[in-house]
C-alpha cells in the first residue's frame, strides 16, 4: 500500500470538490509530533482562488473523506493539513504473511544502459557509481512489476584496439596471451609505450584498425578473443559486487556498427545534416556555445569515421522502436550531460524515438579520496575494482574477528565478505548521486550512522532474538498492532517502505532507500530498547512486538536486497 499516494487521491478529491485549483502535495511530516503526513496543497490552491487559506482549509477538510484511514486532521501555521493515521488503518496493513512491496499499475518496459565501461581496460572505481546504482534501480523497477532490459552499453569499438591487438599479436608470438591479458590495464600501460616508443609498430596498430574495421576475419577473430578476455575481467567483478548484469546484457557499440550509415542517411534525407570542417553536424537552435556560436552535435568525422554520439543515436532507435520500450535511462558521470542533452534532442527531432518514449539521463559525481581529490592509489594510480572489494573484505574481516573471535573463520569470511562488500556499495548508494562523495573506510565500515554494518547488525539481531526465544515464525501470523509510542513510530516506517522504492523507481535516487532503512532501523533500535519483547507483560504483548520485529527484520532484507546487499543471521 502506497499511504501517500493514496492520501493524495482523497485530498485531491477534496480539493476538486471546494472547486479548489491545485494538488494535494502530500509529504512525510516535517514535524512527526503533529502528524504522519502533511498536506502542503492547500496554500497554493487559496492563492489562485484569492481565497483566505485557513478557510479553504477548513472547506477542504469538511469535504476530505478520511473516517478509514485517519484519527484525526488539523490545520496548521498557514494552511497545512496534518494527518494521523488511525491504529486500525496502521494495523490492517501491517499484516504478517503479506507481501511487503506490490505491483505497480500499468507495468512499464524500461531500458536501463549501466556499467558500460570500456574494454580497453580494467574496470575500476570510476565505473563503480554506474554499477551500482544503475542496478539498484533496475532492482526497484523489477520488484515493482515493471519489466526491465539491460543494457551494458561497453565501449568494444574505436582505434585503441588496433594498438592493443598489434600488442597482443606481438605478445602472443611467445605464446603468452592469456598471461598477458590477465592485467588488462598493464597490458593497455605497455602497448601504449611500444606505441608511443616505434613508430613501426604505430603504423602497423594504424593498419591494424583499417583491417579491423574493414571486416578482416583474422584481425576479427583476435578482436573477439581480447573483447571476450576483458568481458569476463567484468564478469568477475558483477559476481563480487553481486550486480544482476550477465553477458546476456552486454550491447556492445560495435552491435550498432552496422546501423550507423543509416542513422547518418536518415539525417541527411531529414535535411538535419550540415557539413562543417569536412564532418558531418546536426546543429540545433537549442543548443549554444557561451559566445552565442551554434554549437553541433557531430555524427560523421572528415575521416568518415562515426563518433560515440552516432552510436548512441542508433541505440535510441533500437531501444525504443524494436524493443519499444517506453522508459530509457542512464548512468553515466556528470561529464556526459552534455551529450545526453545534445543526443536525446537530435533523437526527438529525428524521430529516432518513439514519441511517448521518456529518455533520462541520471548523472552522478564523482568518488574522491579523503584529500577531496579524485580517489586514487598511494602513487597515484587508478583504484581497480577488484582490489578496492578485496581490502573491503580484509577490512571487514578484522573487525568482525575483533568484535566475535568465537566465530569459526569459515563463518567471519563469509560475514566478511557480505559487510564489506556491502560497505563499500551502500557508501555509495546513501549518497545523493548527483554530488561528488568522499570515499572513506572508517565511515562506511562503522556499526554506527546510516552505514550497511549497521542495518545488517540490526537484522541480525532481531534473527537472534528468535533464536534465543526459539520461536518459529509461522505461529504468529497476524496483525502488527502499535499501542506504545515506540510501536507506533516503528509502525508508521514499516508502512512506509512502498512508497520510498516507488520514488527510487521514478526518480532513480537511491540513497532515499538507504534514508529510509536508516530511519527505519533506528525507529526498531528505539523500540527494542523501549518494548521488551521476549519478557513482555503478556503473551499477546510478546507475540505483537515479535511481529514488529519480524517485519522489520523482512523489510530490511528486502530493502537491502534491492540495493544489492546481502544480510547474515549472525555477525
Ligand atoms: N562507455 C561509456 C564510458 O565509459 C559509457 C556509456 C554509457 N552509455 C551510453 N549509451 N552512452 O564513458
């Protein structure tokens, strides 16, 4: 159940009926003392109708039908409705047994392009944000009913290849290709310096390309087997991260290779194209340099050659047309605003998309060390992904041993392994994306403050409290009805939990998840030390606050399983 969606059917309701112009503007409570949720509508709707907002305050209430859902309504400050959910609303929708989360009306087809690195080279932090987030988000989609296609959009294509391949065919002659290519980003570093060093060996990457993009078949076969050594490098980080994507996600650039003559004839029959300095530019009103000079998109270089716009301009049509999808987003860094911008207005101009299709792009910023400065190795270099998750868990691990030596190592590498993974994705995702965040071990690794230790220690918890009471799950069904003060405040966030995956959905923030199973476990740790549970009054007393506790301990899983994080029953 979506409280607030469904508070802002009546109010709006209640609006239409005083003839009021406006929307309901339902929010969580700024202050929980006076209400649940407010109603912050109202001030606007009075002053289109140049009306007294306190008066068409009280109209509105007269005419808000609320006898199911609230115990009462009070006008504020200048016209605020606050609204306090009745028990028995709290407690018929808060049922043990019910699903937690329900399906979204109608389902929608969403495209969601993240990861996308460049096979080039190793993945490392910088497609850390783009990962996980994008899969977050695909996750909220999914469990909300909508269907979703992913799309890795990797960078498989372009003239770093012919230096790369010319490399490995050097390599190669001692036979030592797989050797070679185990550390993808050394093997960039040292064809990068033979081809910056030989000049023989620059041409030969140069032909290299020609051969490559002609369509050579051998060239092509070693193309594949670099493309399919890097892939699986990703591969092996999706499964450390726990990210859903598969090679079954992977659109590479390359797939649009085929289309990109199409996209630029399509242009040019729509008279879209215009040459400038031998390129081929589309050149929109809307888009201007500072000094006011057109600024263009350009899709074909001098060269012939097509540009990381072109591709994106094929990948529209196909994911809106042949798929038809109706929802695209993506994940890339701040710095491709730009782009985005440029390349979704030549989209709708050229009727690349469908026309109901929504492109979005959801920029996020960029990770910085504890310095401020971009995160990177002592020497300076770029943090691999993989490294970064291994210190986590050796991190994690020292910490769980100091806090439970008694645990068997078997059982504190896999508690390990499921906090410092976590750790490291919840830094990540907790933050508004569209900042810059600092990356730091002793705050995302700490059992206090809005960190993945801490809702994990908390759903472990509540897993032992059922334990030490050995009780089994399936004799409480029922409702979870609040009468303490704790109780009710605990009640109100675990109704809360649809309408915060429902905004990660729309929105693509997730760090409002994370805020709300923050909030939500530290309404349970105030319940936990406030209602005694396994020694409460009576036995109904008890098995009520097990079902608080129950449910608490479902949604965090659930909340944390949508961002990618595992739980354990003991840490
Ligand atoms: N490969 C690009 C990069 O590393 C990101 C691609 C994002 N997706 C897209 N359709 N352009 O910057």
């Amino acid at each position: 159940m979506n409280v607030r969606d469904l508070l802002n059917t009546r109010v709006q309701a209640a609006l239409d009926a005083c003839h009021a112009e406006g929307t309901a503007g339902i929010q969580t409570a700024g202050k929980p003392e006076f209400g649940d949720y407010q109603a912050n509508g109202v001030m606007a709707a009075a002053k289109r109708q140049k009306r007294n907002p306190m008066e068409l305050a009280a109209d509105v209430v007269g005419a808000l039908q609320l006898d199911d859902v609230a115990d009462s309504i009070d006008i504020a400050g200048p016209g605020f409705l606050n609204i306090r959910l009745s028990t028995n609303f709290i407690a018929d929708n808060l049922v043990l047994g019910t699903p937690l989360l329900e399906a979204q009306d109608p389902p929608q087809h969403t495209v969601v392009d993240y990861s996308s690195p460049n096979l080039a080279k190793e993945m490392h932090v910088g497609h850390l944000r783009s990962t996980v987030i994008g899969d977050a988000v695909a996750r909220a989609l999914e469990v909300l009913g909508h269907r979703v296609t992913r799309q890795n959009h990797v960078g498989d294509w372009g003239t770093q290849f012919g230096m790369l391949l010319e490399y490995l065919e050097e390599t190669d002659g001692a036979n030592s290709a797989s050797d070679e290519l185990k550390d993808l980003e050394e093997f960039y570093r040292r064809s990068r310096e033979r081809f910056t060093a030989d000049d023989a060996f620059a041409q030969r990457a140069r032909a290299k390309v020609v051969a490559l993009q002609r369509g050579d078949e051998n060239v092509l076969a070693q193309w594949r087997h670099f493309i399919d050594v890097s892939l699986s490098h990703c591969d092996e980080v999706y499964q450390h991260l726990g990210v859903t994507l598969s090679r079954a996600d992977v659109m590479a650039e390359s797939a649009y290779n085929e289309d990109l003559n199409n996209v630029i004839s399509s242009l040019a029959q729509q008279g879209l194209l215009t040459e400038s300095d031998g390129a081929q530019c589309v050149f929109l009103d809307q888009f201007k340099k500072k000094d006011g000079e057109p600024l263009p998109v350009i899709v074909q270089k001098s060269d012939g050659g097509y540009l990381y716009a072109t591709t994106d301009l094929a990948a529209i049509r196909y994911r809106t047309h042949k798929l038809g999808a109706s929802r695209v987003l993506y994940f890339t860094d701040t710095r491709q605003v730009l782009h985005f911008k440029q390349v979704f207005a030549v989209a709708r101009t050229a009727g690349f998309t469908t026309d109901d299709a929504s492109l979005e792009h959801m920029p996020f910023g960029a990770m910085l060390g504890t310095d401020g400065k971009p995160f990177k190795t002592r020497e300076g270099g770029v943090v691999h992904l993989t490294d970064l998750l291994n210190e986590a868990e050796q991190r994690a691990f020292e910490l769980v041993s100091e806090k439970n030596p008694t645990l068997t190592e078997t059982e504190r590498l896999e508690i390990a392994r499921v906090v410092g993974v976590g750790a490291v994705k919840y830094a990540d995702l907790s933050k508004n994306r569209g900042s810059d965040y600092v990356f730091d071990w002793d705050q995302m690794l700490a059992f206090e403050g809005n960190t993945a230790p801490y809702l994990q220690y908390a759903y472990a918890r509540i897993q032992s409290l059922f334990r030490r009471g050995d009780i089994s799950v399936q004799s409480l069904d029922g409702t979870l009805r609040p009468s303490e003060p704790a109780e009710r405040d605990l009640a109100i966030a675990l109704l809360r939990f649809q309408e915060n995956v429902e905004l990660v959905a729309r929105d693509g923030y997730p760090h409002v998840l994370c805020a709300y199973l923050y909030d939500l476990t530290t309404k349970f740790m105030r319940f936990y030390e406030q209602c005694p549970i396994l020694t409460a009054q009576s036995l109904s007393a008890r098995d009520n606050r097990l079902r608080f506790s129950h449910r608490t301990a479902e949604t965090l899983r659930a909340g944390l399983s949508l961002l990618g994080i595992e739980t354990v029953d003991r840490m």
